[in-house]
C-alpha cells in the first residue's frame, strides 16, 4: 500500500521511499524515512493534499508524492 491510499486517522511505517533525484532527496529532507511511523490527519476538500503528522509535526504533501511512500503491510494485508 502506498501513503496515497492510507484512510484518515490510520497510522502505518514507511516501509520505502521512491522517486528519484530531486524529488526523492526532497522525500526524504522532510523526514519521510523508512521505519517512520506516519499518520494521515485530513484529507482537503477536493482530495488533495493530505496533512500527515510524523515525527511530532504535521507535513502536507501532495497525492503524487504520496504516491511515491511505501507503507509497511499489517499483518491481516497482502503486501
């Protein structure tokens, strides 16, 4: 599963950044690092961007990034 997909309120752990260059490094200078726990706060009006809230702040990002976030599999999930 992806960030993108992650319904409000729930919380998972970066399993792995994607992207490349610029935009990865950009992922990444923003705390979105593997093992990170993150949590989806809202979701704007029109669906995008999502506000998350991880390492003790709230980070808004937009749907295509998100999508580039993969998140750990719980273990009732197919990864």
């Amino acid at each position: 599963m992806t960030l993108d997909k992650l319904p409000v309120g729930q919380t998972r752990r970066i399993a792995a950044v994607g992207g490349q260059g610029a935009l990865r490094r950009r992922l990444l200078d923003m705390g979105l690092t593997p093992k990170t726990q993150v949590t989806v706060q809202k979701v704007a009006p029109m669906g995008d961007p999502i506000e998350l809230r991880l390492r003790g702040y709230e980070l808004t990002l937009r749907l295509d990034d998100a999508r580039e976030i993969a998140l750990e599999a719980t273990d009732g999930e197919a990864k």
